[in-house]
C-alpha cells in the first residue's frame, strides 16, 4: 500500500502545539444551555434592572429632598392672641430678613396655614378657635446648621418671646432613615440576583457539558486544549447571555419608565425628587453588562472545574 | 535524528488500579523505541485497553514512572499534555468518531485543533478520505455510516496529522479480513515510510503473523511477557520476528 498522504510534518519542535485554533467553534456540538435559561436571565436582569431603578432614584430623591430642606428652617411664633401673633410675627420677620445669610422669609398666611390643616381640625382651623402658631420659612443661602439655628434663636429671643426655631430637616430625619434602608434593600436584592444568575448559568453550563461529554473527552484525547475547549462553550454562553440580558433589560426599563410616567403623574414636590438622571441612566445600562460578564466567569469556573477532572 | 529521545516511551514498575479495585496493571516496566512496530496481545480483561489509556494519555498510572518523548509524565502539569497527545494518533476500539460531525471534519478534527491552515486541511483531508476510499462518503456523519466505514474514518483521523505513535486498539475488529489486512498494511507503511512507531493491541493470534517485523507484547491478568524480547532490547532488525506468539 502506497504511503498515506499526510500533511506535510511540521519543524521537529513545531508539532502545532502552540497554536490555538482558530476552528474550535465547529469542533463541538452547537450546544446550547437547557431552553429557559435565557428567559431565566432575562427576568433575573429585569428585576436587577428595576431594583437598580429604584435605588437610584431613592437616592436621588433623598438627596434632593436633603439639599432643598438643609438650607431652610421653620420659626413657630406661639401665642394664643392673634393680634399679639401677628405683631410678633411681623416682627419676627423684620428680625429674620436683618440676619446675615438668609435669603428668604416668608410669613405662612393664615389662610394657608388653616387649608394644610382643615384635614384634621375641621373648619376649627380658619375660625380661630385653636389657636395655631404663626409659622415663618427661612431660607438660608448656605445649609443651615445647628449655629445658624442658635443665632436665630438669639437673635429673636428679646424681640419674640416663645418663638421656636426647627430645622426643616429635622422632620424628615425618619424619612431619609427610612429612604436609606430602602436603597440597602435594593442593594441586597441587587446582590441576590446576581448571585441567582450565576446559580442558573452554573446549572445550564454543567447540564450543556454533560450533555457534550463525550465529544468533549475525544476531542481532549486528540490533544485540544482546555482553553479551545472552553471557548466553544463560553461563545454559547456569550451568546445566550448577550440574549437574555437584552431582554431583560428591555423588560426592566420599559417597567421603570412606566413607574415614571406614574410618580411623575403624582406631581409631588418630594417625588418629583425622585428622577433618573443620565449618569443613572448609564449606571442601569451596565447591569446587562455586568450580568453577561457573571454568567461568562461562572461558566469559565464550571468548564475549568469539568475538565480538570479528567486528565 | 541526533535530537530524537532514545526512546519513545519508558514504564518503570507501573501500576494501575481503579478507584480501590485490585491493581487490573502490576509491576509494567517496558521501553518503546522509535520506528517500532509492536503488538499488544492478550486475552479479553487482561488490560489491553487500560494499557493503551497509559499509552495515549487518557490515564495517570496509580504508582510507577511513565516517560514518553523523554517527558515525564508523572510530574507533568496537565496544561502541557495536549503537546503531548498531539504527537500521538489514536484509534479507539469502538472509534469514538464525533456523532455531529461528517466524516470529513472527523479525519479533520486533529489539523483543526493544531490550528492547521484550512486550504492545507481541506487538501490534506480531501487526498486521505481518497486513500482509505470514503471520498464518496466525505459528508455522511458516522450513524450513517457501516463499521468498516467508520473504522476507516477513525483511522484516517489518527494518522492524518503525521503521528510520531499510532496506538490502534482492536483496529481489525470490526472489519472483514480483507478490509482487516488492507489497514494492517496501512500501519506498515506508516511504520516503515514514514518511521512511525505503531501499537495495535488485538487479541487476534493470527493478525500477528501478517506483519513480519513485528515485536509482541503480551498482557495476562495485568502482567507483561515478551516473547520477542521487545521489552527488553532496543529492536534490531536482526532480532525482531514476525507471529513469534
């Protein structure tokens, strides 16, 4: 029989070991993770994506609820005669508007005051029954700390006994607490679905190399490398991930808008706060990032660990 | 030559045991040497094929020393045995042909992970599957096609990227006798033409006669003997016999 026609035999160190093959990717069955699994990503990525939504925009509007509040303080007068309160309320005015660093002073009307009240006293709020403090807002140019609250505090004690000075803020310190566990609990939902992810991508990763097993092991004996090995499958995994993280966050931010579109409706000062701004925008677009590059390095540990096992 | 190790492949005092299971290999120490053609005889369970998986690197022995192309083995990081098994052609007793694949990329798969030019490959794959006479069967997957058929095709896909050892277990065995001498012949031109060292393990007493150089290793109950002197003496041409079972 006549001699084989081989290839031609590489340089006697060559052998081809160190090349990497550029063919690898038809080496392998087209495997493919079990069949939800990009679904499974999508809705993972989706409820990442309006948990991320939400904490930046509690975060927004905490912030911008602090920054609008920080600078501002309420002076209560607090006398029962409404001639008397209105004098010394006038006159509390006059010493506010003196004091270096504020920017803006405005008497509460007590029509206003006897609307924001009427839920809970009745039509006894505009009567003057109860007797209702007369509340002055002042705005500083600066925040307003606890020295500016003293100076005001010292600056109306001889001109309106009994007024008292509280800092805005301070009414909403449960609020922000409140606003701050929440952003926590977006943070940990956040982490557990990441760490979701990376449980399903390792399930699907296993099952798809079990399922090439045996083609794995032939083609291992004929000398593929790990790394050709594992490139097959992570292209699947890229491509499967790629997929269910656009999907899901297309799901995840068409549901942010429409929550949105809902508070904005509200048209609430507080809320209004509450906004995405681009910068959060573009934090929200790299969770599908972040989530294809968990799935890759899970499925890179799951494959490494399966080949390592054989020899 | 000069840079060729004496020796293809060395066991010192091998042994090999599954799990906790008596040793199915005990006390193996042999030589290879280049441009050797050998068989590996011995009856069914006497550890033919646990042997081969030493030889082509599909197992680590449990205890002993294992060196091939002067590399030992034992203490060899296993990021650096795809080197080795690439210098290695190898036909699996039940071929172990890639089911999605036709037998075309079958016979191409060894050039592919070598990173082979494809030009090169499709020339090189096309002129075997010629050779061994599948050229009308390039694009048939192996389910579709008979035993000698895909025996074919396993055979082409060993020797196809120039082998420095073919390993063949039972490669006759699902072949007619025609068909089964046509490969042995094969084997023989590889081993003379182009120097390969060749290992066909076969329980088939009368295989043995039809290559008369050959050097005979015989496996009974995981031990070795050596009719020929293959394991003790580089091979002469002086000294190798031929069916000497």
């Amino acid at each position: 029989m006549n001699t084989p026609p081989l290839m031609p035999e590489a340089g006697e160190e060559e052998t081809f070991a160190d090349s990497r093959g550029k063919a690898a990717a038809r080496l392998l069955p087209p495997t493919r993770f079990a069949g939800p699994i990009p679904w499974v990503i999508a809705i993972l990525i989706a409820l990442v994506v309006i948990a991320a939504a939400g904490g930046l925009a509690l975060r927004n509007l905490a912030t911008s609820a602090q920054a609008d509040l920080s600078s501002a303080v309420t002076v209560q007068v607090i006398e029962a005669n409404p001639d008397l309160r209105a004098i010394r309320g006038e006159a509390a005015v006059r010493v506010l508007t003196a004091i270096d660093g504020v920017q803006a002073v405005r008497l509460v009307p007590e029509a206003e005051l006897a609307a924001l009240l009427e839920p809970w006293l009745g039509a006894g709020a505009a009567n003057g029954d109860v007797p209702i403090p007369a509340l002055i807002d002042v705005e500083f140019t600066r925040s307003a700390g606890p020295d500016e609250i003293a100076r005001i505090e010292a600056a109306l004690a001889q001109t309106v006994p009994g007024a008292r000075v509280d800092a805005q803020s301070d009414w909403l310190r449960p609020v922000f607490g409140a606003l701050a566990a929440l952003q926590w609990l977006a943070l940990g939902l956040i982490t557990l679905v990441a760490l979701a992810t990376a449980a399903a991508v390792w399930l699907a990763a296993r099952n798809a190399f079990a399922g090439a097993r045996d083609t794995v092991e032939i083609i291992h004996l004929l000398g593929a490398t790990d790394r050709q090995i594992s490139a097959v499958f992570l292209r699947t995994v890229l491509r499967e991930a790629a997929f269910g993280a656009l999907v899901g966050t297309a799901l995840g931010a068409a549901a942010v808008w429409l929550l949105g579109q809902q508070f904005a409706a509200l048209d609430s000062g507080m809320v209004g706060g509450g906004g995405l701004r681009l910068i959060d925008w573009l934090v929200i677009a790299a969770v599908p990032l972040a989530g294809v590059l968990i799935a890759l390095l899970t499925a890179r540990i799951t494959i490494a660990l399966a080949l390592k096992a054989m020899l | 030559m000069n840079d060729r190790p004496a020796e293809i492949v060395k066991f010192d005092n091998v042994g090999l045991r599954y799990g906790t299971d008596p040793e199915v290999l005990s006390n193996l120490s042999f030589t290879l040497y280049p441009g050797s053609f050998y068989f590996l005889t011995g009856a069914s369970g006497a550890g033919k094929t646990s042997l081969l998986k030493l030889l082509y690197l599909a197992q680590r022995p449990s205890r002993g020393a294992i060196r091939m192309f002067g590399q030992d083995l034992i203490t060899m990081p296993r990021e650096r045995l795809p080197d080795l098994r690439r210098r290695l052609g190898v036909v699996f007793q039940n071929f172990r042909l890639v089911p999605h694949l036709t037998a075309f990329d079958n016979v191409a798969l060894p050039l592919r992970l070598a990173g082979a030019d494809e030009k090169r490959v499709v020339k090189a794959v096309s002129d075997m599957l010629d050779w061994v006479g599948l050229s009308h069967r390039a694009h048939a997957i192996p389910a579709a096609m008979s035993g000698g058929e895909q025996q074919r095709v396993a055979i082409a896909r060993a020797v196809i990227a120039r082998p420095k050892m073919l390993i063949a277990d039972e490669p006759t065995g699902n072949v007619d006798p025609d068909m089964a001498l046509k490969l042995l012949r094969l084997f023989e031109a590889l081993n003379h033409r182009v120097g390969t060292t060749v290992v066909v393990a076969t329980h088939d007493v009368h295989l043995l006669k039809k290559v008369p150089d050959s050097l005979i290793m015989r496996l009974n109950k995981g031990q070795l003997s050596d009719p020929t002197g293959a394991l003790r003496y580089p091979p002469r041409p002086a000294m190798t016999t031929g069916g000497g079972a």
